[in-house]
C-alpha cells in the first residue's frame, strides 16, 4: 500500500498521521526515504518530524560513522510514547486492552456482561479503562477507541438479532465514552476495526486490497482499498451477513430468509449439533459460494478470515471451500492464496479500535472531511464520520 501525502494545507494534519505511519512501518527509516514513501518533499518531513520527535512520539538515531561524514539519522516510533485504549463490546461481555504506539497489548481486561445495558457497560468500561491505565501511571494516555456490532442507524436492522444489545438504539456513543473515561473518544463497527488493526499489525499490512471476513457472534465484512475501510454512503458497507443466499431459508432477524450469518457466525455453529467438523461439512458449500460472491464483487488480493472464531475452526472453513469456485481471482500470477486466516484474533479488534484514537487524536482535522455527514444531527453517529 502507498501512502501519499498532500501539499495543500488542509491535507496538513493527514501528513502527519501518514508520515507517522511509515515509520511506524519502514522504521529505522531515514527522512529522505519517507519523503519517497509518501511523495513529500524532505523539508516538509522534516517540519513534521521534528514537531513528533518533541513530543515524544518518535525517536531519532545515529549509527557510528565508518568513514567519513556522519550517516543520516534514522527514525523510529516511540512505543512507550504513547497509549491509546481499544474497547470491544459484543452482548457477550467487555474486552479492553491498552496498547502502545507499536500495537503491542500491554494491559488487557475482560468482564463478562451478557447483554449489558448502556448505563452499567459504560459503568463497566469506565472502571476498566482506569484499571488497564493504571498499570502505566505517568503513561501519556491518547484517547479511547470502542467497536461494536452494526450495521448503525437502520431502523429495521441496527441492534436486531444474534448482535442485539437491549436499549442500545439512540445511544450517543461518542459522547458516554468520553463522559465515561474523560478521553477523546472514537468508536467503529467490530468488523471494520478489525480489518483496521489485521492492516496495521498482521497480514493486511504487506497488501493494499485485501477483504476481511468477520467471524464474530453475526458475520460481517470489510473490503480495504488502499489502506482504508471502504464504508459506503452510511458508514454500513460490509454488512454480509444479511444477504439472502439460500431460497426459503431459516428466517432472519432482519426479515430476509435465508441470510448468511444464520448458516455462517459463531451464533449459527452453536445453534447446530455436533462438533465443528460436522459444522463445517453442513456450511461449506455455503461457505465456498460466499468465497466466489466476494471475490468477484470486489477483486481482492486476498480474502482474509478472522474475527473471534478459533483460528482452527477458520482453518477448516478454508479447507472445506477447496477447490474454490473459478472467479476473477483465480489468476495464474498470484502471489498470495486466495484465502488466508489472520492470526490477530480479538486483538485484532482491539488494536483496530485503539488505532482509531490514535489516529483521531494525531490528525484532528482530517475528520473534518466527513463535516457535512456531522450536520445531519443524528443521534447516533455513524462509523463512517469518525473514522479518521
């Protein structure tokens, strides 16, 4: 993936983010060499790095000279520069996790909270946020980041279902999270952060066009082009789950028959007898077409299967869908297989969310883009608008 810069003002704060991310991804990397990466001139990185190596959030370091003149500094990101906190809320339970400028977890928290309501998740979430950011007193603490199950704001389709979290709708998330922690809050649906965080820090990070598939409690899914979650005009882009794939199937919360996510989620596999293999054998025919039906909608490099199911279970999954359908993938020059299985797991998850306060809180006014989406005075902003 590329990532280029801008040299209008406005594209001022976007700079900065994306030369962050190259080091964060080349580092020790030299500013004439990120200046290439991100198509900058050198003076315009080294305006950027000099104001991110003040504040901590980069280090800068010089090898010995082995002969004459001194060797360029080269740069790196700070792990300890920076914490950012990742909020996962399913209506299974909480996870939480601190993490640094590196994505390594360092704290992480679970409590078990079956359907919680917003009152004692947010009660919840504020306590668990002090715990996983005590274990670093002094910590420069960025913002908070929540995912959750979507789609958002669909009246006949948010909070229904296998995802369904009583009393959520009409929820001004960004607003309780920040009233419940006392940081810049982000939040984003389950899957798309996931995706986010599988492209910061696992497999997504060596492609540019790559689709997630989202094993959680539904089934979801996010196409990344070029580094960013493709979300469609609401912020709702991915919801696969809901199409209807089998004529006159089992009856979906949604109101459609035959869904993907009622043969295809972790709710569906504990619906059915047996164990995962014969699961498997009864969903993968299902499971191979819907393999096909992504691949030539949206041409990815891979497809990429992750979420919260068992990297093993995942493992099966692909090897049940072998021999894959003839699609526009099943190119003679590939270099990646058609399917892979991401190892992040729920970490995945939680970095993704922790990313977007990062990215929020270091490149403010890129938000900005999504203003006009902000003065449709929602009460439920959509994860399109703060996606940053």
């Amino acid at each position: 993936m590329a990532l280029r810069g801008t040299n209008q003002e406005f594209g001022r704060p976007y700079n900065r983010r994306i030369v962050l991310e190259s080091i964060r991804r080349h580092g020790p990397i030299a500013r004439g060499d990120i200046a290439r990466h991100v198509g900058l001139t050198v003076q315009t990185v080294s305006t950027i790095v000099r104001e991110l190596e003040e504040q901590g959030y980069i280090l800068s370091l010089r090898e010995e000279p082995k002969g004459r003149g001194l060797p360029p500094a080269t740069l790196r990101i700070n792990p300890e520069g920076g914490y950012a906190v990742g909020i996962h809320l399913t209506p299974l339970g909480i996870d939480a996790a601190l993490i640094n400028l590196s994505g390594d977890v360092i704290e992480s928290s679970r409590r078990e909270a079956s359907n919680a309501t917003p009152d004692h998740a947010f009660d919840q979430i504020g306590a668990m946020v002090r715990d996983v950011t005590g274990k670093r007193p002094g910590g420069r603490v960025i913002g908070v980041g929540m995912a959750l199950p979507g789609p958002f704001d669909v009246d006949s389709m948010s909070f229904v279902g296998p995802t369904t979290m009583t009393g959520w709708k009409h929820v001004a998330l960004r607003e309780r999270l920040t009233a419940a922690t006392g940081l810049p809050a982000f939040f984003e649906s389950d899957m798309a952060a996931a995706a986010m965080g599988e492209r910061l820090y696992g497999i997504g990070a060596r492609h540019s066009d790559y689709y997630y598939l989202y094993f959680g409690v539904g089934l979801g899914g996010a196409m990344m082009h070029d580094g960013s979650v493709l979300r469609g005009a609401w912020g709702n882009a991915g919801e696969i789950g809901h199409i209807p794939v089998v004529p006159d199937g089992e009856l979906c919360p949604c109101g459609n028959r035959g869904c993907l996510e009622r043969y295809l989620s972790l709710e569906a596999r504990g619906r059915r007898a047996g164990n995962d293999a014969d699961w498997v054998a009864q969903v993968g025919p299902i499971f191979r077409n819907t393999i096909a039906i992504i691949e030539n909608l949206f041409d990815p490099e891979t497809v990429v299967l992750g979420g919260l199911a068992a990297s093993e279970l995942l493992e099966r999954l692909a090897d049940a869908a072998e021999p894959l359908h003839n699609s526009v993938s099943a190119r003679a020059d590939r270099k990646t297989p058609r399917v892979v299985v991401a190892g992040g797991g729920q970490h995945a998850v939680l970095r993704g969310a922790a990313a977007l306060a990062v990215s929020g809180v270091l490149s403010p006014r890129f938000g900005q883009m999504f203003a006009a989406e902000r003065e449709r005075g929602r009460d439920i902003l959509s994860a399109r608008e703060i996606a940053a």
